[in-house]
C-alpha cells in the first residue's frame, strides 16, 4: 500500500478504475435526475406558453436582450475554462487547475451579478410577481405568471450555480493541499460534469425567456 | 433439521463497534438498513394509529368520533405517512440496503457517505411532516389537490409538503447509490443475467426513484411558491390550470405506486424458489417483465383523472396502457405459481406471506384492471372500491412481501430465528384481517359510499362494522411480530449461516455477517437459484 494512488482507493472498491467509473456513473445519473427537477417547471412553462401566447411573448419581450445574451457569453466561456481545469487536473498540471477553476468560479460570480441585476431592473419595473408587479390590461394575470416562472426557473438555476461555486470552492481547496494528480483527478472531472449541465440548462432557460420575444424588442 | 453446531460468529456488524455514535455515523450499509428499519417501524404505527381512529369513527354511520375537519386530517396523515415515510422506503431502504451489496458480492454499496447522508434526510423530512401533522396536520388529502391546497386549506400544507420535498432527496440519493452499485459493484463472475431477481427488481425500482422523484418535487416547490406568494401557478383564479397539477403529481405517483411493489415482488421472487427448492421458473421473463412494469409505470398516469376533464382520446391511450400493465404483472404471478408446480414446498412464515402475497395482488391488480376500464371507473372514482383496490396493492401486495422479507431476511440480519409458531399465527391474522377490512370495501364501493366523507348512509353500517373490525384483527397482526421480533432479538435461537438452504450469495456468509460481508470477494459460477448445483454439504447443514 506504499502507492499513494491505493491510499485514495476507499475500501468498498477493488480497483480505481472501478472507483472512478462508479463516481462519474453517479454524477451521470444526479444529471437525470436533474433534467427531471428542471423538466416539471419546462412543461409548466410550455403549458402556459400555449395557453397565453400573447401575454408570454409580452412579457418575453420586457426581458434584456443584452445582459441575456452576455450572460450567456459568460457562462459558455465558463464552461471553457472549465474543460480546461479538468484537462489541467489530467495532466498533472496542478497550477494551471487552480488558476482554470478561479477562472470558472470568477465568471459564474459575473454571471449572477448579472442576473440579479436584472432582478433589480424587473423589480423597479414593477414586474416582481408577489413583491411588487402593477401592470395593467387584459394580459396582466398571464403576464405575471410570465414573471412568476422566470423567476422560479431562473432562480433554481441561480441556486444551482451557487452549489456549483461551493463546489469548485472545495475543489481548490483540495487541489491546494495536494489532493490531485494525474492519476486521481475524478472530483474535478465530476464537478466539471455539473457546470456544464447548468451551463446547459441555462442555454434553454435563455431561448424560452430572451428569445421568445426578440421580434418586439425596442433595442 | 441442523444438526451441526453453528455459532454466531465472534465478531460481526452488530457488535464490532458499540455504542449510539457507532450507529449514527456509521458507513456500513447493513447498519443503515437497521437505522431504515427503526425509522420506518415508528412511521408505520403512527400511519396505522391514524387509520385505527378513522375505523373507530366509521363505526356508526354519523361519525360518532370525529367531525368532518378532523377526519379529513386524519385521512390526509394516514396517507402522507404510510405513502412517503413508510410503503415508498419500505422495502428498499432497509432489505435493499442490506443485501442489495451482498447479493451481488461487494463490501458496501458505491457511495457509503451518501447512503448515511440519504438517511438524514430521510429523518430531516419525516420529523418536518411530522411537526406539521403534531401542530395542527393537514387536510387536503395526500394528493394535494389544487386550488384546495393553495387557496383555501388552512391548515399546515407548506410545512407538510416541505417535508416530503425534504424526504424526496433522501429516495433520489438512495436511487442513485443502488443503480451505480449495481452497476459498478458486482463481484467477479456476477454477471447481469446471474444476478438474484431481487436485484433486479430493486433496480427497476431505483430507475423509478431518480426520474419520478424529481418531478414531485418541482410540482410540491410550485405548491410551495403558490401558497407563500399567492402567485397564480395552478389557482384557475390567476389563470392557473389545476389538472396541470393533477398530471404533474400523478406522473410521480402513479410511478410511486411501482416504487412500492415492485421491491415486494423482489422479495417474493426471492422467497418462493427458495422455499419450493426450485429454481425461478422463466427468469429471464420476470426479470424483462420488471423493466417493463418501470417503464410502462412512466405511461399510465392519466388514469387517475379520467374525471378530472382531460380529452377523451388521451383518456383512451392511458386506459389501453394501463392493460399493459397487466402483462407483465401476470407474468411475474404465473412464473411464482410455475416455480411452486411440483416443487418442494414448505410452509415456513415467509412462505405464507409469499403465498398470501401472490393472491392479494392478484385481487389488487385485476380490480385495477376494472379500474382502467373507463367506463366502470367513473362510475367508481372516488368511492371506496377505489381504497379497497389501493389498498389490495399496498397493504395485500407491498407491507405482505416487506414483512415476508424481514421474516425471510432475518436470520441473517440478527443471526438468531423467530420463534416460527407464533410468525405462522400471525402471518394468518395479517391475512384473515386484512381481508375482513378491505374486502367488505370493495362491495361499499359498489354500491356507491363515497370516500374521504366522515359520515355514510345508514345501510352500509354493517359493511363498515365488518371492516373495522377487521382493521383491529390486522392491527393485532402487525403488533405481535413487533413484540416477537424484539424478543427473537436477544432470545431467538442461533439461525446459522443459510437456515432456509438458500442458494444468494448473502446466505454463503455468516449470519450476522461481517463488517466486510465476505471473508474475501466471493467468485459467482452458478445463475442464480441454482439449487441442484448446491453444495452436498449445504444440505446436510
């Protein structure tokens, strides 16, 4: 057991291999889960979407274009820098795998500043469902259910990114104290795994809520 | 009968460690099973309690007990708690924990921390369900039907469905583990089709966990957000659609109902080779017609509101599917009944319940067949043919095939035996119970007694007598195995490694086993239920 890689080796494993397969197979199957939790709220919106077109293309359209689409520029860079932390971790290059996760981290904190200051737009424009939405006209009742699911589906996505930044958090602390090589990298490769579905996820979050609505845009 | 002296090992899972410590922070599966076992057993007879007050009350036909207020409580916790906090872990958390990882031959499932972790949660849920229920409960039912349970119930529906949301993490993490421990965890040799039919089942039932799971837990957030907020979601009032709601919790519970039985139907397909000496008769049918039964689960939801204003045409595809569920759930009862033709069958406690099994679920799952059968359906929604039926599944099918397997399961859980007279007697009074309380449903149902009222007309008082009854029979039932048990745990006699002459894996270890299961990693040649392979020796002990 001199070999630093079997130390790693947790007990219930014959293998690393076996180990490292086992973890991603599981972060594999929490993705399913995930696209399950996120499935629910995407059918409730297709729902509504059919059953109000106007009021939902409204409300689509009171959405930036701009601090949307720059968002997703961000989050696809992180998903980039992100790829590059895990080829880091995999050839050993332990400098470069810190850097590359600041990195990731840096631009998910940019990518949150900027949702809720878009949060803080739509508030002051009295489209805060609950808190403070007056708007008038025949669409108000659907378009605050616009409101209510761009919330939601934005803010579960956010809450996601938060656990993602806890976890990249972890993976710099463990790859400052040595946990990492090229023979045992697999946390960062699962937790990359994780950014890049809520990267995913966000690509379509941005086509049904930004998108939608484009051709009314006053830019 | 064993003639060779066996003793309990010196050193095993239940005494390499002591004290409270080593039991809440403890990673090995065969621990937290245990841990399952007394949260789930608490849960249970706080569920039952609540339905003994509902048969007590049902004595005379005005509700003599309780009110309407009250009894719609008591009806939605006895649903909550049996349906989240007891049938839904039942089986796979506690005897899938346990031999899930020594069936396929591994020293622990794939994710030990998480397996504990689950546990927590598990706790965490219950306990908030529970505080909802202590001050003041819940009165929508346990299907949350909205707006009822947005808008107008005042009682603690946010707390309540904060608890399940909390709970459903613990059933995804617990799906998780068991697919990539099954997966990735079997010993060498222990290939997909020689894996026990237990395995598979829990399998299925883990593919269930992790893609309804989730979805229930969105639709209980909406409900959530809907109820803080006062935001339209599903309240028709702010343009919301309530059957938006119906179809997002059936697309879970309609699943659920599979994460019920068909961690039963492992137990049982476990227990009828073993004690008719015969191998599974068409293995490799029960093990596709278990997959089949998941995925089919996945299609069949809009049967439950075929009243409730979907198109007629979805109505018609759910209800030609829903047949289809009938196929492989008679291929699963036939190749029981097969495996017992001209077997060697004895009549051991788990036998009993196996066999009482086998024709409980086949009442439950052809009134379910009326049931999807659209016309007799709406003449039936909503009446108690469509409890007896439920219950038929749930109590006949999925607490008949979890108690078989904590008998069948319990020599090598503790090392020491029940004491086997009594376990016959009271498998009997489950039986003889469980049938004087529901089947006297079916008829009221029939004839028309709706479900969910606290009063009922005069001329179903004797059905209605017949019934609870039968309810403290089954509930004496469920109490002496909880005394016997408790008592076999320190006086049963030494069980031996293999008291039924099993062929699995888990039965070729000491009984209690050892933390690692396995002296060394076991090497699997023979399929599963190989009896004529067995050892000469086996058979002499």
């Amino acid at each position: 057991m001199a070999n630093p890689i079997a130390l790693l080796l947790r007990e219930q494993y014959s293998t690393p291999v076996q180990q490292r397969e086992t973890s991603k197979l599981g972060m594999w199957i929490f993705i399913m889960t995930e696209i399950m939790l996120f499935g629910g709220l995407f059918l409730a919106f297709s729902v509504y979407r059919m059953s109000f077109p106007q009021a939902f293309v409204k409300g689509s359209a009171d959405m930036s274009i701009v601090l949307g689409s720059i968002n997703t520029a961000v989050l696809i860079c992180s998903s980039f820098t992100m790829a590059l932390a895990v080829y880091s971790a995999e050839t050993g290059n332990r400098r470069m795998l810190t850097v590359f996760l600041i990195a990731t981290m840096i631009l998910g904190l940019v990518f949150l500043g900027i949702k809720f200051t878009e949060y803080y737009q739509h508030y002051l424009q009295h489209e805060a469902p609950a808190v403070w939405f007056d708007h008038t006209g025949p669409d108000s009742g659907h378009l605050e259910m616009f409101f209510v699911l761009y919330f939601l589906m934005t803010g579960l996505h956010a809450v996601h990114m938060l656990v993602g930044e806890g976890i990249l958090t972890a993976m710099v602390i463990r790859n400052h104290r040595g946990s990492f090589s090229a023979d045992y990298y697999t946390p960062v490769e699962i937790s990359g795994l994780y950014w890049h579905f809520v990267d995913i996820i966000w690509v379509f979050l941005f086509a049904i809520f930004y998108v939608e609505g484009l051709h009314l845009h006053k830019l | 009968m064993s003639t060779a002296v066996e003793t309990r090992p010196a050193l095993n899972y239940l005494n390499q460690e002591t004290g409270i410590r080593s039991w809440l922070f403890t990673l090995d599966h065969k621990r937290i099973g245990l841990l399952y076992v007394a949260s789930i057993t608490f849960f249970f007879f706080i569920g039952s309690f609540y339905a003994l007050l509902m048969r007590l009350s049902l004595l005379e036909p005005n509700g003599w007990l309780f009110g309407p207020g009250t009894y719609n409580k008591l009806f939605s916790m006895h649903g909550i708690i049996m349906v989240w906090f007891f049938l839904i872990p039942s089986i796979p958390t506690t005897l899938g924990n346990f031999f899930i990882p020594m069936m396929i031959g591994a020293k622990d499932v794939a994710f030990p921390k998480l397996n504990l972790l689950s546990w927590y949660i598990f706790m965490v849920g219950g306990l908030t369900t529970l505080f909802a229920m202590i001050h003041g409960g819940v009165d929508t039912g346990w299907t949350f039907y909205t707006p009822f349970s947005t808008s107008y119930s005042t009682t603690w529906v946010t707390t309540a469905a904060l608890g399940i949301f909390i709970a459903g993490f613990g059933s995804i993490l617990t799906g998780l583990n068991f697919i990539a421990t099954i997966h990735r965890m079997r010993a060498p040799g222990m290939t997909w089709f020689r894996l026990p039919v237990f395995i598979w089942s829990q399998y299925a039932t883990s593919i269930i966990l992790v893609l309804a799971t989730p979805v229930l837990a969105i639709t209980l957030l909406m409900i959530g957000v809907e109820r803080i907020f006062q935001v339209g979601i599903f309240d028709p009032a702010l343009g919301g659609d309530p059957v938006l709601f119906q179809h997002m919790f059936w697309f879970y519970s309609h699943p659920a109902v599979y994460i019920m039985i068909l961690p039963a139907m492992a137990v049982i397909s476990e227990i009828i080779p073993t004690f008719s000496r015969k191998p599974l008769f068409g293995y490799e049918f029960v093990v596709y017609a278990s997959m089949m039964i998941a995925a089919l689960g996945f299609l069949v939801w809009g049967h439950h509101m075929f009243v409730a204003g979907q198109s007629l045409y979805s109505a018609l595809t759910f209800s030609f599917l829903s047949y289809l569920v009938a196929v492989p759930s008679a291929i699963k009862v036939f190749n029981w009944s097969a495996t017992m033709y001209k077997g060697s069958v004895s009549w051991d406690t788990p036998m009993l319940y196996a066999i009482g099994f086998i024709g409980l679920f086949t009442v439950g799952g052809m009134t379910g067949l009326f049931l999807a059968a659209m016309g007799i359906d709406v003449h039936v929604t909503d009446t108690y043919f469509v409890v007896a039926h439920f219950h038929y599944i749930m109590v006949g099918g999925a607490v008949m095939g979890y108690l078989g397997g904590v008998h069948y399961f319990w020599p090598k859980i503790t090392g020491k035996m029940y004491p086997e007279g009594l376990a016959k007697l009271s498998a009997l009074i489950v039986f003889l119970g469980f049938n004087l309380t529901f089947f006297p449903q079916f008829i009221l149902g029939y004839m028309g007694m709706p479900r969910r009222y606290a009063a009922y007309a005069p001329e179903f008082h004797t059905l209605n007598v017949m019934s609870t009854a039968g309810a403290s029979i089954l509930g004496i039932g469920y109490l002496l195995p909880l005394a016997y048990f408790i008592w076999a745990w320190k006086y049963g006699a030494d069980a031996g490694p293999n008291p039924w002459r099993a062929t699995g894996l888990e039965w070729q270890t000491s009984s209690p086993p050892p933390r690692d299961n396995f002296e060394e990693t076991p090497v699997v040649t023979r399929p599963a239920y190989d009896f004529g392979g067995m050892k000469e020796e086996l058979h002499l002990g």
